[in-house]
C-alpha cells in the first residue's frame, strides 16, 4: 500500500486554507477540492489511493469540525494563549516587558506565542481584527494533528504489519475522536504532539541507521518542541534507553560516535529548556497558578475515588462548567479522549464512541504485554523504548494531577503520545496472533461505527 500525500502536501494545503478563509468564503469547499484533484490525479496515474482517501477523509472531518468552532468554542485556556499571541504582535515579537509579560502567560514557552502572534499579524493586515486574526492560529493545529497521521502511516511500515492491519490501524488513528478536538485547539497541545510524535520516528530512524544527521533532527525537534511545551522533555528517559541500547549494539570504536549524537541530542533539549530555567532561576512555577479554577478543583475527593469510583462510570460526558465532574483519573483519560471537557449533543452517538472508548482501552491494555514476547525488530530495543515512554509519561501525568489537584491535569491531552504508541503495539500484537478473519471483520466494523458515530455527534453539536 503507497501513501502519496507527505506534511510538505499538508503543509501547503493548510497555508491555502488560511487564505482562503482570509480571503474567500465556503474555505470547506476549498479542501474538498483540493484533496478532490488530488485524488483524482493518482488515480488518472492508476495509482493506488486507498490510503489517501482515508486521510483525505479524516483531513476534511476535522476541517469541517474546525470551522463550525469557530472563537473560544471546545477551548482550552483560549484567553491565555490569546494574551500570549497578544503580547508578541503587539511588542514587535520582541520581550522587552518581562514584568507585563510574567503577570499573564509566563508558564508558557515563547515560541508558539511568537508564531501564532506572527499568523495574528498577518491576518490583521488582510484586514481582519485581532481576535478574528488569532482564530487563524488553528490551522496550525490542523497542520500538526495532520502531520501526526502522516508519520504514524510512516511508522507503521516501518514494522513487519500485515497490510489489513496497517490499514484499519491507520484508519482508526486519524479518525480518533480526540483528533477533531486537537485540531481546533488554538493553545500548544496540537503542535507539541506532532513533534513527539516525528521524534519517534526519528529515533527508530536513528537505531537502526545512526548517523549525526539524525542525531542533529532529533536534537532540532527537541529544541522546538520543548520550547513549545515543556511536556516534550518526557521523550528524554525513552530516547537515553533507546541510546543506551544502542552502546550495546556497536563496537567499542563506535563508542565516541554514539556518545557524540547523544550529547547533540540533550544539547538540543537542554536548549528547548532554556526558558523554564529562566523561570526556575526566578523561582517561578512551571505551572499556572490556579485562578478562576474553582469548578474544577478536585481536592475534595479521596485517593481512593480518585482511582477507583465508578459514581459517573454511566455517563459519557465530563463537562466541568455543568459540574459534571469524573473523579476517575482512567475514566477521564477516556472521557476526555473523546469529548474533551465538553457536553455534545446526540446521546446515543455519545454512548456509541464512549463504548469504543472503553474497549479500545481494554484492548490496548491486554496488547501492551505483548511488548514483553516479541521483539518488533531484530532485538528488543523499540520495545524497551515504548515501555519507557509509556512509564515515563504516566509518572509525570500522576504526578501532574496529584500536585496540581485540578480536573484538566489529568485529561486526556496531557498522554496524547501514548495513542501512537498504543496503537503500534497493537499493531505489533496483531502481527503475533492468528485470529480468525471474523476478528479482523469485527474490528474494521467497529472502526467504521466509530466514524459514523463521530459524524453524527459533530452533526449533531456543531
């Protein structure tokens, strides 16, 4: 199976959007075309294009999701990073105002407040105001969760997958609820995820084929990334494992090579993190302080219900500002990866997703183990790679919401890297059983319930 759209495609795609909706109206019509020709060209080539017609598809949900939820609708921290992107276009892109700045955002990394004031001030001067201007930001994010599907298509054949559970896998990663909800984000959750997720890749990229080009990207993306969030540096315990593993496999005269690629690479995140050394310098948080948090604050439940309650294991929603509130820290991983902290409307559709929510989660769960008897290459290392990961990211994520007792620190955005790597080691369990074709049929199934169920929720809500 050959995938033909690549992030440059995406990329541009998403760069015409923006002008469009700048420019022109019915922009969804614009998409729709462009993919349109697009397909209709590689099948004029006779090429394959089942793969691009899925991602074509989920491409245009969540564009036609993103521009139905237009201003601060299904937003997290909307005004912040408004102020963020504020202070940047309003300053010259240039922090001469510390103290102005510190009293608003200043948990927040500068670089995506400098790129999205810099779209801000680029839509004001096709003669948009300010706050339409910022609403533009959300393209980006439309580019990054795009952009994850494309590497997640990447990794995936990078491994010994049979080709039905490529597709289906595929098919389910970038039509996952949570997709829709990332793209229409105007904070940093979208963009930080996309580079998680290439760093990845690239480390897969650079076990198998070390090389200081590899070496210097993935130094590069934790540069960046941690400059946009600094979540980003929970990558670190994988990748020194993964370098570590690496020591083991090369003669001792490689030994100064490897070591030399590694320092690149904390280099590159000792950089990303120069801001919250600033702030630690300072003696400043990490975290925002909780203001105006009130309805969501969490103090007043036990540990114990915290992990264990099921009082609202019956209802789909998690919706904060209906006080609505889940005290299952694993349920709200799954409510959250599906609705967000948000009521929708269409129950039925709701119940429909938040049952394949639960299942996936047991799936995924039953799967992991599957790390621990079969490599997915010729050694172990990937495996002990994603084990890392998925430790190190729950232990920040427990942490998170233990030291900050409020509902959005446990939500599902905070272990986003996890939906990649759960679904390759799904893929990986898949490709150690025999099961009967009525499993794969049943899975497919689901997968296209989901879909549909999804549609009709956004048709419902949106």
């Amino acid at each position: 199976m050959v995938f033909h759209f690549n992030l440059k495609s995406v990329a541009f795609i998403c760069l015409c959007l923006i002008l469009w909706q700048a420019l022109l109206p019915y922009t969804f019509l614009g998409g729709a075309l462009f993919f349109a020709v697009c397909l209709w060209c590689l099948k004029h080539k006779k090429k394959e294009i089942v793969v691009d017609g899925i991602f074509a598809t989920s491409f245009l949900l969540n564009l036609w999701y993103v521009l139905s939820s237009w201003g601060n609708v299904r937003q997290y921290d909307y005004f912040n990073f408004f102020m963020h992107a504020d202070y940047f276009a309003a300053n010259d892109f240039f922090i001469f105002k510390p103290s102005d700045y510190l009293q608003s955002v200043y948990f927040q990394p500068p670089l995506r407040g400098f790129i999205s004031g810099a779209i801000t001030k680029i839509i004001m001067l096709l003669g948009k105001v300010e706050e339409s201007g910022f609403d533009f930001v959300r393209f980006i994010s439309l580019f990054a969760i795009s952009g994850a599907g494309i590497i997640f298509w990447r990794l995936s054949q990078k491994f010994q997958f049979k080709d039905e559970h490529k597709l289906w896998l595929f098919t389910a990663f970038v039509f996952m609820p949570i997709n829709g909800i990332m793209a229409n984000l105007v904070n940093n959750d979208a963009m930080v995820y996309f580079l998680m997720t290439a760093l990845i890749y690239v480390a897969v990229l650079w076990y198998d084929d070390s090389s200081w080009k590899n070496s210097f990207i993935i130094g590069g993306l934790l540069l960046i990334a941690t400059m946009i969030k600094f979540s980003a540096l929970m990558m670190l315990p994988a990748l020194g494992i993964l370098g570590f593993l690496k020591l083991l496999t090369v003669k001792k005269t490689a030994y100064p090579k490897i070591c030399g690629e590694g320092l690149i690479m904390i280099v590159g995140a000792v950089l990303g993190f120069a801001w919250g050394g600033f702030l630690l310098y300072h003696h400043l948080p990490l975290t925002p302080p909780p203001l105006n948090n009130e309805f969501q604050n969490m103090e007043g439940f036990r540990l114990t219900e915290r992990l264990f309650s099921l009082a609202q294991a019956s209802f789909p929603f998690a919706d904060v500002r209906l006080k609505q509130l889940e005290p299952n820290v694993w349920l709200t991983l799954i409510k959250t990866s599906l609705f967000g902290e948000w009521t929708w409307q269409g129950l039925i559709w709701a119940y429909i997703l938040y049952g394949f929510g639960i299942l996936s989660a047991i799936l995924f769960v039953m799967s992991f183990f599957s790390l621990l008897t079969r490599p997915f290459g010729k050694d172990y290392a990937f495996n002990a790679f994603l084990i890392v990961l998925i430790f190190s990211v729950l232990t920040a994520w427990i942490n998170f919401w233990l030291d900050y007792p409020y509902f959005c620190s446990a939500e599902f955005r905070y272990t986003i890297i996890l939906m990649p790597a759960a679904f390759l080691w799904l893929g990986h369990f898949f490709t150690q059983k025999h099961l009967p074709k009525a499993i794969d049929y049943t899975l497919a199934g689901a997968v296209v319930l989901m879909i549909f169920a999804r549609f009709m929720l956004y048709l419902n809500t949106i």
